[in-house]
C-alpha cells in the first residue's frame, strides 16, 4: 500500500524524510503517460511543502493559545505542557561551541523521550530560543521555506551544529581526540575526555563507528593497560571501559604490593633475608605467602583483574579451547614444540639461594622506571629475565629462534622459547640495552650474564663485591654520564685504596622532561602542543593595518638566493601553507623575503615590510617598561615562565588587510591570513591582546611582555593555583605554548635579560658574555651598537653616564672618530663594571626609601636603596648648558633627577635624601632664589622628604662600591696518587670545621629543638640565618683573628667588630668576648699623630697610643720623620701635654728647635676618619686635650 505524501505509516527501516520522494514511491501510476514526469513531481512536492507550513502555522497558534490560558484541549497542547514539565533550558545565541553542544545535547535527550512529532520537536525547541538566538531562527525559517526544506528535527539539529558549532572547532576537538593519550591521566580522567571529544565528532556527517571509538580508545590507553585488555575480546565502549578499570585497579594492587616488598627488602640491607626453601619443613605447614589484597570472592584464588572461573577459558591467556597447564604460551614448560637448538647454562634459578651466597653479587637496579634484583653471574652464558618480572612489568616478548635449553646448577634443564630484547637496565646510573631470555627464576628479577659483562667490559671482584668498568677514552662514540655532584662525594665513591686516572664529564644541556613529568602542567598538554597546523580561530581583536591617506599599493622586486637558500624557503613555504598561514595572491602589494641564520643554524624566513611600515599609521599601544614589569615581582619565591609558541601566527588579519602582507618569492606570491612578523603594529597589537585576556591577574601573579608570560608566587600553594588558572587561560582562548622554552616552578628564572630570584634582580650572564667578547669598536654605528648593549643594564652600574662619557663622545655629530686612551679605559671599564654588578632588591613600598645624590662637572648620579640594599643606580651626562650651571645648582639638578626618574617609587610615601653638598640643608629657608630655583622648588613641593648632609665620600655609595668583603680563611692540600681532574673547585673549610665541632658540643646538640635553630642541608646547625659557633676556645680564637687582624680589617673596635660579626656568626656571650678580645690586642693604636711639612704641605698620619710616653714619641719622629726629612729647623706644636712635657723639652733643646703654629691638617683629617669604614674610634692628637671622633 503506497504512503500518502508526508504521512507517519512507515515502520522500522523507513527511508530518512529527505530523500526524494521518487525514491520512497517507485509504483505510482502517472495518470497520462503525455505528462512530463519530473512537473508532476515538482507539483506534488509542492503541495507536500504547502501542507508542512500550513501544520507549522497551526501548531504556533495553537502554542499561542496555551501561552494565553486558553482553554485548547488537544494532543499539541498537553505535550507541550509535557515538554515545559522537564525544564528545558533556554539558549540566547551565545557563541561559545561547548554551551551549544550541552543545549543541544540537552534538547535531544528530552525530545527523544517525548511521543512527538518531528514537527512538534522543531516547534518545541525554538519556543526556548532567547535574544540572538530568536533572530537566527528567524532567518533560518525563511531558507527552509524557501529552499523547500523539510522541517525535521535532524535539520534543525544540523542547521544549528554548522551556526553554533562552526567546522573548525570541530576539526580541532577530533584532532585532538586522535591526538588523545591517557599518559599521567587516571582511566577515568582519560575517559571523561575521550567522551567529551567524540561528541563533537559525532557532529560530523561521518559519524564514528563503535569500532572506531574501541580502537581510538584503546589506542590512547597506557601502554601497560592497553597491553592488559588486548589479550580480551570486547563488542562495545562500553565493555572495553570496565575492562580498562579493572587493568588499572590490578595494576595499581600489584604496584602496591611489589612496593611492599621493596620496602622489606630495602629495611633489610642488601637484601639478607633469611627466607626459607619452598619445602623446609615448619611445624607441619609450609610458608605461605602474605598478599597486599584479599581472595577472589568467586574462586578463592589470588589474581588480579577480572575472574575467569566458569567461562571456559585458560586463566593465563584468557584465551578458549584449553586450561593453563597446557597453555602454550607460559614460558618455561617442558614441552618441546620444535627443535632445540641452543644450549645455555645459568648459576641458579633460585634468588634465595643466591642472596645465600657471600661470593655473589646482587644489587637493585632499574628496569625503566621499576626496581629490579639483578644477579651478577659470570657463570651464566646469557641474561635472564623471569617470567614473572615480565608479567608485572608487562614486558614485550617475541619468539627465541632457535629455543634454548638452558642447564642450571642443580643439574637440571629448562627450556626457553621467549626473548625480550633492547630492554633497558639501568647499572650504576647508566642505561644498558639488553636481550633477556626468559626463565621461571624465583625471587630474581635479572641475571646479567657472560654475554653482558664481556660486552660492555665489566670485571666482577667477588672478595669486595664490586663492579669494575674499563671506559676507552679513545673511542669518540664512548662517553661516561657522572651522577657525583662533586669532588667530595667523587672521593668518596672511589674510596681510599681506589684509583682513578681520568674522568670526563659530559653536561648535556638538553632536558628529557615531558609536560605530563610537571605538576599542574599534566593537566594541560593540549596547551602544549608540537605543532599548529590549522588557523587561529577568530578573537575579539584582529590585526589591521591602516595606511596614511593618499598611499598607493607597494611592489618591490624578490632578493636573489643562492640555492641552498632557495631550497629551505620553499620548504618554508610549503610548511606555511599546510598550516593554512599563507595562501597564494593576486594582490598588487608585495615584498621581498630572505632568510636570516638563527642561533641554532636554521633559517628564519623574514620578510621585508620596511616600506609598508612607512605608510602604516602607527599605534600608540604602549609597551610596559621592563624596570616597572620586575619591580612587581617583590615577595615572590617561586616563579614559571610561559613562551608562546609562533605567538603572532596565533592572531588573525582583518580580511580587508589580508592583501598588504602580499611578497613575492621566486615560487609565487603569496599573502599572510595571520599576524606575520616584521610588520610595525605587531607587538602592540598582540600585547594589548594579552593584556586582555590576563586583565584581572596582571600585578597580581602574572607579568607579561608580549609573548613571554611570568607567573611569580610566594608559595608553592599559591603557586600551583596561579599556574592553574594561567593554564585555563590559555585553554579557554586556544593559546599554544612552546614546551622546551618554557620552565616550572622555578627559585631562580631569566626574564628579558635579568635573573630574578627571592634575592633581588641580576644581570643575566649570558648577555654580559656578549659584551665581554664584544671586540673594539671600530665605526661609530659599531660603538653604538656597544653602548646600546651595555645600556641595558645601566641600573646596575653606578655612574654609568660618566664612565661612557669618552665613547658618547664619538657618537656626536660631527665629532672624530679618534680612539684614544680615554676611550680604551671607558671600553673596559664598561665590560669590568658588567661582571660584577651587584645584585638589586626588588622595591618594597612598605619600607623606606633611601635616595643619595652628587653631582660633578661630567654628569648627575643618584641611588635608590631601602634597608641598606641597592634598588636601583642612575646617572647621565650634563647637557651644553648645564656645564655651566654654578655648584649649587649642580647639586640640586641631580636631586631633581633622582625625583624625576624614580617619581613612581617616592611620590606620595617619606623618604630620606643625602646630598653631600652642605648648604642644600638650607635650601627651603633661603630668601632670594633665582628663577631656575624656583621652578624647581615648586617640583619639590610634591615630595614628602627629609633632606640630609652626607660628606664627602663618606657617601654610602661610594661605601657599598668599595666594602671589604670577610677575609676567608681557604686552604689547598696537593695529595699524591690522588683524584685528577679536568676541574677543581676550591672552597672554605671553615663551615665544615664548624660543623665537626657542633656535633661534640652537648649544649649546643639540646638547642635543636627549639624554634630559632635550625638545621642546614649541609648539617651545620643555624640559629636563624647565623652560623653557631660551638664552645671551642681554638675556633672562637681563629674566628675572631680573622675578623680583627686580617689585611682586610686593620684591627677594628669591639662595636664594629661584633657588627661585622653577627652578620654570619652566633655564639652565647658573643659582644662580651669580642670586647675583652679587642682589649688584649698588642697593637691596638687609639690616636693619630698629624705631622706636616711647612714647605711641601705634605701630612704624615702615624697611628699611636694615648699612653705612650714622650721617649716613645721622640723614637717614633726620629724614625718616622728625621730619616726622611733630616733635622727640623722648627717645630709647630698645638699645647696638648704629651708635647710639653720635660723630656720633650730637652729634645727640642738638642734639637735646636722652637714652636709654631699647627691647625689646618686636623680640620679636614676628622672628615678623611669620618669616610673609613672599618677602623674603632679614634682620638685625634693635636693640642687641646682629646677631640672624639666617631666613624
């Protein structure tokens, strides 16, 4: 019976509705055969399309009635009332593909389970859509209608996927569903992804098959997993997924266990059990062994996995047709299934009996990432493996042809048919690749045998226990990887009676670290991904370029290539446009490319859009300063660095400017459909677009400088919440990262061109590098190029401005190039400041701010510093007009410098100012200012400061440039016979004296406990950040000899000696014992004696005693001053009593001298004692009684 048109009579296998309608009625008798066929045909699908509208009409009417409560008792009416009953949620049109998914996901779920029509369930659904979703469907009606489409639900459905779902986000969801890997994910991790990806790949019209979903999932599944549900048969998903679950929970109990008895073994030592032999009798019973997991409830067994009892099949390969004792794939059985070829012999297949044996050797090794026993056996012709190693660890075998019968100790033999070759063992530290053939060997792992020892050179001594590996030096393919940190534990490896002639280390710079070994990070490998190889999708912002009016398109010929360069720029292109960044163009713009040598020896394809930049309106976007990016990171410990990968391809062109990035090779012309690099605007744009999407967290946790992202925290709680949420960033805006340049969880990172760590900013020794083999300048753009570098870093150098003042010099205009002495002295002075620039503190802005200015007739300088730590340095060079600015105002312009360049730091908190220039003290109180300080005062006024006096050089600068460091106390011993190496380390005993010492001290052992002691890595025990001292008399004595009689201490006072002191040391009673040393120091001078020549003017500052007497005085100038100058003519002397008394007297007499007068050179050596940082208080010894001076 044929089917009226748009009828609901057809059963199971009805045709879908949108197939023709000649296809559903083969039989329909056309009533004329003279009537065309296919306007018949048109004419009735016609009338089925008016009849659809017409029931589409009715039914929004009647959906119209319901709304208004009228009384409509229908079919329609009480299924809609049905449809609202479920809540179905309401869609507004957003364009965000995993919301559309949920919506229709949701929508089809309730409508399936609804007795309604495909209209109905069209009908329904757009009754929910809200705002931009109404105006789709709107729009949407209309094409049906006018294309004659059928208004089914699987139209609706896929009109709706193509809208909000668009292709190109589907394509990436099944890429990355192919790209899919469990890796460090748990099964059910791993399978909540896989169901969320494939839902976007049932979109598609080529929906996956069931077998396509059980291949690609157990294709993503870890290797030992996947190795565990291969050997089962499986019919659906869902099958294969319990069975995974189950492969997981057997493998973690068997992990759990094998764990277990490593930690037997490992409280044990080397693996001494006593065990006894499987038949040793005990008390009637035999041992029996303790498992980490109870019985299988269904055959009482011990097994891991899914029960095989009752389903007929073997329980060892869980295949049918035959029970485990004849299975053939159980290695070891007696059985012969072909001929045995090889023969073999091995010590013992049992590790009880080995670990028995004093003369063996057994150690723990690794067998990938497992702890395995290996048997060191020079009795074994091969290696072995058992079998039981090889389940857990579910190990790849194949077919040993030919078999090998292999003959034990006991005299017995067994056969082996199974080889597990390339497996990597791992001795010492380093990795050997090796075929092991399995045996049924008992409580043993591995058994290296003679075929590994003479392969690789290894001698056994079965007296020590010991391996010996001869390592040919000579052989370049050979090289030894060192797991010894140091020279220290190098000796002690070696022991004392050992020899060692030569070791050659290798540094490998290259990281084997994968995202999934990373914490957090493994959460995200779809950040991470290796390549990009489809275009970015479209962003809230686009690149544009917008040219200055009146500008004509740009054509410049190709650069000529050699053909080496030819080759590697089509290839680049060919790579482009398989990642759909270029296209070929018809555009009248072009420029010419070449390719530029990057650091690794690749080629980097530039291309040349100087002109284009000419006629490009530019945008002011302003990059962030790198100074005012690290002054965030204050507090921070903990830091990771992010680095985007091919960042500028990552946005797209404005489709309008696609046509300006157009240039011209020799293999076409082609233009960028994203961001390229070269182009002006693109790193504004591109950074306005990260400081979008990263708006709320930036000066919070994260610092970013185009494409480099700085995620800093305090701890490493907070820090793993702020690399989540960088990460989810990332993710929800499909921003690809580039792994091998990004690092985690860092104290210490590199970030455009400084290190920075808890202590402060650096400068990055690699840049410095550049500068030091930078060679001399030769052209003026070659200095240029110099200071430019070095001008990096100016922060970090004091006085920067002045120093490169003889080569600023040449850059002027006009000026001649004339390298000269003061030029050469600038030049490496420049490079010697760089290799020891001080570390800077990042700012604090809940502590003070210290700022010290001066000024000289070259330059301005100043420093910023808190807490007595240098923030940061400035400086710069006096313009033309200020050369001829009076003192004073020299002075006060390098104040207003400090001001200006460090506003953001001073403005609005107190800060102390130093100047070493006196008469600025009575700056605001002066009445009559001229006009250039009375603008400035106006700028002073912003600022709430103490201004200060500073003398001279006792400037703190000048202080922290030239602070003696703590003499140390080193010591090198040459010892005969030995370790020699490529590289020695010198370092200070002293710590580990000190060390040795604390541990005979029984006080200072019961102070570990509380809180404010503390115990370094090294052992050394701490009380806070100091090293405590012990109670030895003969240490305290060579700490306190350092500190007070070194070159580099000049016998300071008590005061300064126990400040300089309790900087890295603590002992009880410290300041009363460093006083009563002070006081028993034989030299011990307390005054100076000023002499001065009346001709020359020339002064002698001879150290001297108080106490000293007038006949030690007489000594003192007669050695000091008579055999230099001869006898006096005259003698000035102020009327202090040492140089009155009656001896002094006489000497004058024989002398033949009279007195003067005596003043000047005291006055200005209380300032030159003021500047002396290290020495105690001095007495000053010129006339009247004794003037105090404090340093």
């Amino acid at each position: 019976m044929a089917e009226a048109p748009g009828g609901r009579g057809r059963g199971r296998g009805r045709p879908r509705r949108n197939v023709a309608e000649e296809e559903e009625q083969p039989q329909y008798q056309y009533p004329d055969p003279d009537v065309n066929m296919w306007a018949h045909m048109m004419h009735q699908q016609q009338q089925f399309q008016a009849q659809q509208a017409q029931r589409y009409e009715e039914m929004m009417m009647m959906f119209q009635q319901q709304m208004n409560n009228a009384p409509a008792q229908n079919t329609g009416s009480a299924a809609f009332r049905e449809f609202c009953r479920m809540n179905p949620p309401e869609f507004v049109g957003e364009y965000v593909p995993s919301v559309a998914r949920e919506w229709i996901q949701r929508m089809s779920g309730i409508l399936d389970s609804m007795a309604c029509t495909e209209l109905e369930k069209v009908t329904f659904a757009t009754r929910i859509l809200r705002g931009a979703a109404c105006n789709w469907w709107e729009g949407v009606r209309a094409y049906m209608t006018a294309s004659q489409m059928e208004m089914t639900w699987a139209n609706f459905r896929r009109l709706f996927i193509d809208h909000y779902i668009p292709e190109s986000y589907r394509m990436s969801m099944e890429r990355e569903l192919i790209e899919l890997k469990q890796g460090g994910k748990s099964v059910a991790e791993y399978t909540s992804k896989f169901n969320e990806l494939v839902r976007y790949v049932a979109d598609s019209d080529d929906a996956p098959t069931e077998a396509w979903k059980i291949k690609k999932y157990r294709f993503g599944l870890r290797a030992d997993i996947a190795h565990d549900v291969s050997m089962q048969q499986v019919a659906s998903l869902g099958e294969l997924i319990q069975k995974s679950y189950h492969a997981e929970s057997g493998l973690e109990a068997m992990r759990k266990e094998r764990f277990e008895v490593n930690q037997k073994r490992r409280d044990s030592g080397k693996y001494k059990e006593q065990l006894k032999p499987r038949g040793s009798p005990q008390k009637g019973k035999q041992n029996v062994p303790q498992r980490s997991h109870p019985a299988c409830p269904e055959c009482g067994m011990f097994h891991h996995g899914e029960c095989m009892k009752g389903k007929g099949v073997c329980f060892h390969c869980k295949q049918p047709g035959h029970y485990k004792n004849e299975c053939p794939k159980l290695y070891g059985s007696g059985g012969s299934s072909g001929t045995t070829k090889s023969k073999g012999r091995v010590y013992s297949l049992d590790g009880e009996q080995a670990r028995g044996n004093n003369a063996l050797i057994v150690d723990i090794c690794h067998l990938g990432q497992s702890e395995v026993v290996v048997l060191f056996d020079c009795g074994a012709t091969n290696s072995f493996i058992s079998v039981e190693c090889v389940m857990r660890l579910c190990l790849s075998s194949t077919s040993l042809i030919p078999t090998m019968t292999v003959a034990v100790a006991t005299g017995g033999k067994v056969v082996s048919k199974r080889v597990c070759q390339n497996c990597p063992v791992s001795v010492t530290g380093k990795i050997y690749h090796v075929d092991l053939i399995c045996l049924p060997l008992k409580d043993m792992d591995i058994v290296l045998g003679m075929d590994w020892l003479s392969a690789n050179t290894v001698y056994l001594g079965c007296a020590e226990k010991n391996l010996y590996v001869l390592i040919d030096l000579n052989a370049e393919s050979r090289a030894l990887t060192a797991l010894l940190q140091n020279t220290h534990q190098l000796i002690q490896y070696l022991g004392a009676e050992n020899k060692c002639f030569s070791i050659m280390f290798t540094i490998s710079s290259e990281s084997s670290l994968s995202p999934s070994d990373i914490p957090i990070v493994r959460e995200y490998l779809d950040v991470f991904l290796e390549e990009i190889n489809s275009l970015p999708p479209e962003r809230e912002i686009e690149f544009s370029i917008d040219l200055v009016p009146g500008s004509q398109p740009i054509s410049i010929a190709p650069y000529r290539m050699s053909p080496l360069e030819l080759r590697e720029l089509k290839s680049q292109l060919e790579e482009l446009l398989q990642k759909h960044f270029i296209r070929p163009s018809v555009s009248p713009w072009g420029a010419p490319v070449l390719l530029v040598k990057k650091k690794d020896g690749t080629m980097r394809l530039c291309i040349d859009y100087r002109q284009l930049n000419k006629v490009t309106i530019k945008n002011k976007y302003l990059l962030p300063s790198i100074d005012d990016l690290l002054d965030q990171l204050r507090g921070a410990t903990i830091f990771s660095k992010i680095d985007l990968r091919s960042g500028y391809h990552q946005i797209r062109i404005r489709t309008s400017d696609v046509s300006k990035t157009a240039f011209r090779t020799r293999y076409g012309h082609y233009e960028f459909l994203v961001m390229p690099f070269g182009l002006t605007n693109a790193p504004a744009i591109f950074m306005d677009y990260m400081n979008r999407i990263f708006q709320p967290y930036l000066d919070k946790f994260v610092v970013i400088f185009i494409d480099d992202i700085l995620i800093y925290s305090k701890d490493p709680q907070e820090h793993a919440e702020h690399l989540r949420i960088v990460l989810n960033i990332l993710r929800e805006k499909q921003l690809y990262a580039k792994f091998s340049k990004c690092e985690f969880w860092l104290s210490e990172v590199k970030f455009l061109g400084h290190v920075i760590s808890q202590g402060g900013v650096s400068v990055d020794p690699s840049k410095v590098e550049a500068v030091l083999n930078w060679e001399r300048p030769r052209t003026v753009s070659e200095v240029r190029s110099f200071l430019g570098l070095a001008g990096y870093y100016r922060r970090f150098i004091f006085g920067f401005s002045e120093i490169a003042l003889p080569l600023t010099r040449l850059t002027r205009k006009g000026a001649a190039f004339v390298w000269d002495e003061l030029c050469e002295n600038s030049f490496k002075l420049l490079k010697q400041k760089l290799t020891s620039a001080p570390v800077l503190v990042i700012p604090d802005p809940d502590k003070k701010y210290v700022v010290y200015c001066d000024a000289s007739n070259k330059g301005l300088g100043c420093v910023l510093m808190q807490e007595g730590a240098v923030v940061a340095y400035a400086s710069r060079q006096l313009k033309p007009h200020e050369e001829n600015y009076p003192t004073h105002d020299l002075e006060l312009a390098a104040i207003i410098f400090a001001l200006k360049i460090w506003r953001h730091h001073l403005y609005g908190v107190q800060f102390a100012l130093y100047s070493d220039h006196k008469s600025l003290r009575y700056l605001f109180d002066q009445k009559e200012l001229n006009m250039r300080q009375r603008r400035w005062m106006e700028y002073l006024k912003d600022f709430d400061f103490e201004l200060n006096y500073h003398p001279g050089k006792a400037n703190v600068v000048a202080d922290a440039l030239s602070r003696k460091a703590l003499d140390k106390n080193l010591s090198v011993t040459y010892r005969k016979g030995g370790v020699k190496l490529n590289r020695i380390e010198v370092t200070c005993d002293l710590r580990s004296t000190i060390s040795s010492a604390q541990e005979k001290d029984v006080d200072l052992q019961r102070r570990i406990g509380k809180p404010e002691f503390t115990v370094a890595d090294d052992g050394v025990i701490q009380f806070g950040n100091r090293i405590c001292v012990p109670n030895d008399a003969d240490l305290k004595r060579l700490i306190l000899e350092e500190a007070h009689k070194s070159g580099f201490s000049i016998h300071p006072g008590s005061t300064k000696m126990y400040h300089d002191l309790k900087k890295n040391y603590w002992w009880p009673n410290m300041k009363t014992e460093i006083a009563e040393f002070v006081s028993r120091c034989i030299k011990g001078e307390d005054s100076i004696w000023v002499i001065v020549d009346r001709l020359t003017k020339s002064a002698h500052f001879i150290a001297v005693k108080l106490t000293y007497k007038a006949s030690r005085y007489a000594e003192i100038f007669l050695e000091e001053i008579v055999k230099l100058h001869g006898v006096p003519l005259s003698i000035a002397s102020d009327r202090d009593p040492t140089f009155t008394s009656h001896f002094w007297r006489a000497f004058q007499k024989a002398m033949g001298t009279c007195r003067g007068d005596f003043r000047t050179p005291s006055n200005w050596l209380a300032l030159v004692l003021k500047n002396y940082d290290s020495p105690p208080s001095f007495n000053l010894s010129k006339g009247r009684g004794k003037d105090r001076i404090n340093p």
